[in-house]
C-alpha cells in the first residue's frame, strides 16, 4: 500500500515555501520509520510513550476501525475488545496499557482499559449514552468524556479501581478532557455561554480555565509531568496558532513559519510537537524546542507529515502522512 513520488512532493514544497524553510526542512530529515497495517484503509497513530511503542487506530477495507500498538522493533499487534464493532485506542502509558473506546453490537460507546498482557478491562458512565477514554496515566488512572442523554460530553477521572468521578468545568455546558498527565491533572477544553476555554483540574478536583491572549476559541492538547500545558487557539479571523502554558498560568504564544499551526503534544522537557500549513497544498510536522526554536519535520517522500504525539521521554514522535493527501500511512521518528 506504501507508495512513493517523492521527486514530485519535493517540488511542490520548495515552490510552496521560503528558501530558508526548504533548508531547514532537508536538515530534519532521516530517522523516520514508515509504516501501514495490513489490509488497512488507513493507519492513525495517536500515542508514542517512552520506549517507543506507538498506539493508534486503523480502518479495514470494510469501514471498520480497530486498535493496534506497534513496539519499535517494528512488530504490530491489533486488538479489539470482546464485542467491538469499531474500536479506537487513544493513549498509551510508559507501562504500555492502552486506553480507548469502542461500540458494542447494541450502538452503544465504551470505555476501555488494555493492559500490557492483553487482558481488557471495559466500563461506562453509570447513566451516559457513550463513554470514550482518552488518556492514561503511569499507575492506570483514564480520563475522557461521556455523553448524557443530549449527547453533550461531560469530564471524567476513572482511578485504577474503577471508582469514576465526573467533572465539569465551571459554568461549562460541555467538557472534554484530552489529556492526563501522571500526576493526575487533566487539561481539555470546554464550552460556556461565551465559547471554548482551557482548563487545568488538579488531582483534588481544583479547576482552573484560561485563555491565550487574544483567543476566540481555546483547544488545549497536551500536559505533561510538570503540568506545562500545550495546545492551539483561533484568532478572531479563525487563524490557528500555538501556545504553551507553564503550571504557574504563563502563556506563550507561536505560530510555525508563521503559518496556521496545530500544536499536539508536549514532553517533559518542553519539547512540542504538532504540525503546520505553510501553504494551501502542503501540511508539515514541527518540533519546538524550550527555548522557543522551531525545527520543521517531514517524512521523506511525503506531502503531508501530521505529528500527533511525543513521548513523555525518549523523544519519540509519531503521527501520519502521505505522499499525496492528508492522513493514510503511519510513521515513528526515533530520538
């Protein structure tokens, strides 16, 4: 299913972009390990942790999602719990348990815990119409949604021995979550009367919402272990940019080649990862470093290169590309 037109992508984006961004983009290159599940319509990544083992979602050529993990030996290994009729995997944790959801044969949206020996644990929102897991931490604590009987989400932290507790964010009338770091805080967005905000909830259920300078729309990604909180905003013209926001509510504010920018996920070390248009034709990776530098990532050969995560250690990014359209093809970069 891999192809290759890379003389034909290298053209379109030295035309698409400055000088000084094509040398940056040909320093970047090499140790980008490309890869596709079998039978697969497409392969999505979502995750990497610190050995390098990436967890993601693929579609079969029926129009049916399933998990996967791939260690980075290159050996991958799909999954679906008991049951499943689409099943996503959204996190993964330093040990390799993976969190995610999938439907059952009734319609209905579970949660779900899969530990590094295989074995499933599954649950829901007691009252909710879905239940979808998103991140998970070291000692096996899941955050995510669920929908009540409008479809509207709703926050939830789940502890390791099932117990759920459900969170909104003040005044919110939606709450997702959309990451946890080890200590226990979430950070995600959520809507109000006024539009979409940040939030930070500490392990005690203490809240806190922000919102960068000049937001109109707030989409916090990522949080790692010193609660440094990546994500993207929109302008008032619709424009995406990035930000990072340090634990003591510090907001920087960036913008990749000063193109519309998507940042995903952030380390330990402040390193962001997420990826940027610099033109209407071509869509690039970006790493960017503590101290503010950007260095621009591009699967070699690829047209598109969408990085989704970074490991938490290690400096692992994985994401998708193509040659030719958005998504399709997964890749791992190594540290």
């Amino acid at each position: 299913m891999m192809k290759s037109v890379a003389g034909h992508c290298a053209l379109i984006l030295i035309v698409g972009v400055s000088a000084s961004l094509a040398s940056a983009m040909a320093a970047a290159k090499g140790r980008y390990a490309t890869f596709d599940i079998a039978g697969s319509s497409y392969t999505d990544p979502a995750s990497v942790n610190s050995a390098g083992t990436v967890a993601g979602t693929y579609e079969d050529r029926s129009g049916v999602d399933h998990g996967f993990f791939r260690t980075s030996d290159g050996t991958i290994t799909t999954f679906d719990p008991s049951g499943s009729t689409d099943t996503t995997a959204s996190g993964i944790n330093r040990g390799g348990a993976i969190a995610g959801s999938y439907t059952d044969s009734t319609g209905v949206s579970r949660g779900f815990v899969r530990a590094s020996d295989g074995t499933f644990t599954t649950f829901n929102v007691s009252g909710s119409i879905c239940t979808v897991a998103i991140g998970i931490t070291r000692g096996g604590t899941t955050t995510g949604f669920y929908c009540d009987s409008n479809y509207a989400p709703h926050g939830f932290v789940r502890a390791s021995d099932g117990a759920i507790t459900t969170f909104d964010a003040p005044g919110a009338t939606e709450t997702s979550p959309a990451a946890i770091n080890d200590g226990g805080t979430i950070t995600g967005d959520y809507e109000d009367h006024s539009g979409t905000h940040g939030f930070a909830r500490e392990s005690d259920g203490t809240m806190t919402t922000f919102d960068p300078p000049g937001s109109a729309k707030t989409l916090p990604a990522s949080i790692n272990g010193g609660g440094v909180i990546a994500g993207s905003f929109n302008d008032s013209a619709g424009t995406s940019h990035g930000f990072i926001r340090t634990a003591d509510g510090k907001i920087t504010t960036f913008a990749a080649a000063g193109s519309t920018t998507y940042a995903n996920s952030i380390d330990d070390r402040n390193r962001i990862t997420g990826a940027f248009i610099p033109n209407g034709t071509t869509i690039l990776g970006f790493e960017r470093r503590s101290n503010g530098t950007i260095r621009i990532l591009k699967v070699p050969g690829s047209l598109y290169t969408s990085p989704q995560s970074i490991s938490s250690t290690g400096g692992w990014i994985t994401g998708s590309w193509n040659p030719d359209q958005p998504g399709s093809y997964g890749f791992l970069r190594s540290p």
